[in-house]
C-alpha cells in the first residue's frame, strides 16, 4: 500500500455495541463507553472470533505474553469482569461471553462488520497514535506432535528458571498498579431495573466510604462530595482534579432478592487508567463482609499498608439480618440528606429503630439511632426537650459502642454530645480525637472538630482542621463547616464569603442563608441580613431560631412593633411547644429590655438549653448584654472563661 493510500478502520457491530478495532473504541449508541487496556484487547479478540471457542491459553500468549509477571487467573478474571460490567452481561445468564469452565469463552452473539470512515494516511494530518486491540486468533495448529514437544520443553524450562523469578514476581505481581495515596468512590450505579433501589446502591456507596476511611495513610473523598458526580457525563480526570485524588473507585450493583452483586473497579483518575476490577456476589447477610473484602482488596491493589488493627476489622464481621440492613440504609439515606428538617429526621429514626428491632446486635443501626436523636434536638422544633434527646442519643451511642468500640462515627456524636448537652471540653476533645484515630477520612469528625476548635478559641487549630475537612469533603457541604467555623470564630467578613458560596451551591439550604445574614449583620449591614433571615424563615418553614435572629434584626433597625409581635407569637408557642427560652431571651436583648432577656437566659441555664453551649460564646444578638455582670457570672456557671 501506497504512503497516500487510504485505510478503513474495522468496526464490528453486535447488538447495539459498535467495536472499532483501529481505535480500540467501544460505543454503545454512539456513546463512548469506559473499556481500555486489556479488556478492549480481550473483546476485540472474543468478537473477531464470534462463535468460537477462545482458550485461556490463547489468550495468554495474546495478552499476557511469558515474560509478563502477573496472575493470569486473576487478571483474566477481572478482565471478562469489567467487559461483562460495561455490556450488561451476566456469567449465568450471558447474552454475549459464554464461560466454559478451566477451557476458556466464546462470544455468542451475532457479530456483523460495518462500513467506517476511511482515513487517509500521508495527507499532511497530524496522526493519531493508538494501541492496536489484538488480531484474530490464528488458525489452529495441525501440528499436534510439535506442539507437545514445545510444551514439554517449555515446562522444563519453566522449572528452570521458575524458582529464580519466584521472589520477583511476588514482590513486583502488581507493579503496575501505582502506590494511589488518595481516592473517591463514585456512586455505585444501580443495575437492578428498580429505580425504587436507588437507595440501595446510595447506601451501599456511603457504606464502602465509611469502610476505605478507616484506613490509615489514605485519603478518601467523602459521601456528600461524590454524590454530586452521580450520573455525571463529566470525564474522569476531571472528576480527579476537581476532587483532588489520584484513584477513582467505581462500579455498579445489582440486587436480585436476597442476593448482591457487586462489580467494581479501580483507575488512576489523571490518565483513566483501568487498574483493577473484581465482581463479588453474597447473600444480604453477608453484605457487611463484601463492603469489607472490597475495602481490603482495594487497600492491596494501591500497596497501603495495614496495621494489624485494621486487618482484624477488615477481616471478619457478623452477619446482618437483610431487611434490618435495608431499613439501615433507608435511615442513613434520610440522616445523610435532609439533617435539618424534622420530618425526614423523624423518618431515618423510625428506620433505624426497625433495624434495631429486627437485628439487636447490628451495631451501625444504633449510632444512627443516635445522631437522629441528636438532630431531632436541635432542628426538631420543639418535639423534644434536651434532657429527653440527650439521654436518648447517649443511650443508642453507648450501646453501638458496647457492640463496635471500633465506631468512629459513634465516637464523633459522643464528641458533639459532650460539648453541647454535657459542657464537657476534655471529654469532647477526648472523642474527636478517638474518631479521627479510628477513621482518620471520616469528614464529619474533621468538620464537627473544627467548629469545636473554634468555639474553644483555638483559631489556627480551627482553620488547620477545617483545611483538613475541606480535603476530604471538597464538594458545597464544606461551605456549612467553613460558616460554622467562622461564625465561631466571629470573623464575619470570612462568614459573608464562606455563606455567598453555599448559597450560590445550595440555593435551597436555610442554613447558608441564615448563616450568610449573620455575616451581614456582623459586618454592618442589617437591611441585606433582614433579606437573608427571611430567606431562611421561608426555607426552614420557621425555625424558631432563624425567627428570633429575624425579630432581633427588625427591633435593631427600629421596626419595633414587628418584632414584638414575633416575640408575642414565640411565646404562645412556647405554650403547646417546646421554644427554648435563649432565643426569646434575644429578642428581649434586641428591644433592649435587659431584665427580661436575662430572665429567659436563666430560664435556659435551668433547662440546659444548647443554645448556651453552642451560641453564648458568638451570638452577637447578645453582644449588649455582654458588660453586664450578670452575663460574666452566666458564663463562669456554664464554664466558659469570661
């Protein structure tokens, strides 16, 4: 053939999946699937040889030449995994790859070549350079007696030089596979026909999260964050950049009944390298040791070291009873995605007192319990008092951690629990700690102990532990900490900036309106705050905090008669719901009657209210009443530094 001679790049077409052989390119529709390395170059040999038998030893020598150190089994294995993955395909019931056990597989689907852009080599275009996907498999030899003698000759120089490669290949079998530091688990696709299952797989991917965070000298991406990459079209290097990770673990899941399949794969993000990929298949009641087997494969894959704590949880776990375990991931689903409104936080409590009930040993079931409990308190509107919530919530927590001391996420609500209902700093400091020692990816430790930090004054340890969370958590959620932190911090420029990005990422999020009023108050300007607050009241349907800072911010402008009104409706409320006394108490401070708000501010030391806890220290709706001495008594008693 001629320099200028054109060339036509073979496509094979089988069902709707069309296989361009030149560029090594699967597309299903028109639409450029995930397949590369060798499983494209496996495909392409199964498909140009439809109908035919494929042993493993063909493709051995094809892919896996005998100078290539790897486990073949295995790395075949994964490989038919990730194409059955990208097609749809199943081992048992197969539309396109039949398995003939310890022999090899045949493609079994109708294969037909389609006409395809001819390219014209030598006409002054820059090239493309591509890896060939592997010719047809040669006929079979006629030689039978040669073909022994090879292999016979083969095997004894096998032996030979087997024993003195032994110690390398064992050493460097997954060389190939770089040392990842740091990775995001994207959303597990949910294969199961059953949209109603989305839940499922939600829940599954947090679970494989919370698993991978518990291992030291690794990075990984929180839940909140990759769930704004589900269904994404976005690429992967830029989903690893805008992450900030050099591994991408992702995969599908297929639920059928009481049993789990799991496909998942392990890439290198910058350059979409296909690493490693295994299938695991259980019965729901072994799901938590499947969550586990994949945390530990993947752990070996990237060549992180385990201590032997982290072995032995990774090791073994109990079974689950399966319907306990769906009504955990139905609770975690409501905990996870609506935490500050009453109704959806109602809902995961009753699923995880289902879970409970139907499994009393499943440890997980009652630390959600727990932080249920603990949210309920403080964004439940009245629907319990804090004696009846915090003995509640340290009920459930003592108990997930009778069952599994090894719960960091228990041990981080403990934190929350002894700061806010306990005013116990050392042992608030105490759980933070333990939590991130336990699970030192685990973002909500990292986030809830910044804001401690700040609260207790320690601001360059704050912003140290915040950079943290951020790293972990780098998607809109971290804008909520980054507020918190601020606000604690009362550095209300840096709350103005941090609230404007949540509420640009998060329109609909109270909190990030709320929090952004703050920031204009503090920075002197009322009118843009009283705008925000309103936002809140609207979105939080009338959260009886977010109320008063609205009724503090009319009386402060002058618009009194509006915000005595408020006030009057606030305290009938408090007549048929619990209204903590603090928040009226700013009111009080707003219109400038001073008896009266320290009147409700000791009705509120009386009750314990969170609020003294958790605002005393930064509101400014009482930054009049600070000069008082009966403000600097208040705070010795709650055992502030004055």
């Amino acid at each position: 053939m001629s320099a200028s001679a054109p060339t036509a790049a073979r496509v094979l077409r089988f069902d709707t999946f069309q296989l361009d052989l030149h560029a090594g390119e699967l597309r299903k529709r028109g639409v450029k699937l995930r397949l590369q390395g060798q499983p494209i170059q496996l495909l392409g040999i199964l498909v140009q040889n439809a109908g035919i038998l494929v042993t493993r030893e063909e493709v051995r020598d094809q892919l896996w030449p005998a100078d290539t150190f790897v486990d073949f089994d295995h790395s075949l294995h994964n490989a038919i995994a990730r194409i059955r993955e990208v097609l749809g395909d199943s081992a048992e019931t197969p539309k396109y790859i039949e398995t003939l056990p310890r022999r090899g597989y045949r493609f079994i689907a109708s294969v037909e070549e389609v006409q395809a852009p001819r390219i014209a080599a030598g006409n002054g275009r820059q090239k493309l350079e591509v890896v060939p996907v592997a010719p047809p498999l040669p006929p079979k030899s006629r030689a039978p007696f040669v073909l022994a003698l090879c292999v016979g000759l083969c095997l004894a120089i096998g032996v030979a030089i087997g024993l003195a490669t032994w110690v390398w290949h064992i050493r460097h079998a997954r060389s190939g596979v770089p040392a990842l530091r740091s990775i995001a688990v994207l959303p597990l696709q949910n294969l199961s026909g059953d949209p109603s299952q989305e839940y499922f797989a939600d829940g599954m991917t947090e679970e494989l999260i919370t698993e991978l965070s518990r291992i030291q000298a690794l990075k990984v991406v929180s839940h909140t964050s990759v769930m704004e990459y589900k269904n994404t079209k976005k690429h992967l290097p830029q989903i690893a950049r805008e992450l900030g990770v050099d591994g991408i673990v992702e995969g599908s899941l297929i639920r059928e009944g009481d049993q789990v399949r799991v496909t998942v794969q392990l890439l290198n993000g910058p350059n979409d390298q296909h690493l490693w990929s295994e299938e695991y298949e259980r019965p729901l009641r072994g799901v938590l040791n499947l969550q586990r087997e994949v945390a530990q494969a993947i752990a070996q894959q990237i060549r992180i070291e385990l201590t032997p704590q982290q072995q032995a949880r990774l090791g073994t776990a109990r079974p689950v009873n399966p319907q306990a375990y769906e009504d955990y991931l139905r609770g975690r689903y409501y905990l996870t995605n609506q935490f500050t409104m009453a109704k959806p936080l109602n809902m995961a409590k009753s699923y995880f007192e289902d879970a409970i009930q139907r499994d009393p040993g499943f440890a997980p079931a009652y630390a959600g319990l727990g932080d249920s409990y603990l949210f309920l308190t403080i964004f439940g509107r009245g629907q319990l008092s804090v004696d009846e919530g915090y003995r509640a919530a340290k009920q459930a927590l003592s108990k997930a951690l009778e069952l599994d001391e090894s719960l960091g996420e228990a041990h981080d609500t403990l934190g929350t629990l002894s700061w806010q209902f306990e005013r116990n700093w050392d042992a608030a400091d105490r759980e933070y700690n333990r939590a991130i020692e336990l699970a030192p990816s685990y973002s909500c430790a990292h986030e809830d102990r910044a804001i401690y930090l700040a609260f207790t004054g320690r601001r360059n340890e704050a912003l140290a532990e915040l950079a943290k969370s951020k790293q972990l958590d780098p998607g809109p959620g971290s804008t909520m900490v980054a507020s918190g932190v601020y606000y604690q911090l009362r550095d209300f420029e840096e709350l103005v900036e941090a609230s404007r990005r949540g509420v640009v990422s998060n329109p609909n999020e109270w909190s990030q309106h709320y929090q952004l009023g703050v920031g204009y108050e503090g920075t002197g300007k009322p009118l843009e705050a009283i705008s925000e607050y309103q936002k809140a009241v609207e979105l939080s349907d009338g959260d009886l905090d977010v109320t008063a800072s609205l009724a503090h911010a009319f009386a402060v402008i002058g618009r009194r008669a509006e915000a005595k009104k408020m006030l009057g409706d606030l305290e009938r409320k408090s007549k048929t719901i619990h209204v903590s006394p603090y928040v009226i108490a700013t009111i009080y401070a707003g219109l400038g009657d001073k008896d009266k708000a320290f009147e409700f501010l000791e009705k509120a030391y009386r009750e314990r209210s969170l609020e003294l806890s958790w605002l005393l220290k930064a509101d400014l709706r009482i930054d009049n009443l600070r000069s008082d001495p009966r403000f600097q008594r208040l705070l010795r008693r709650v055992g502030l530094p004055a």
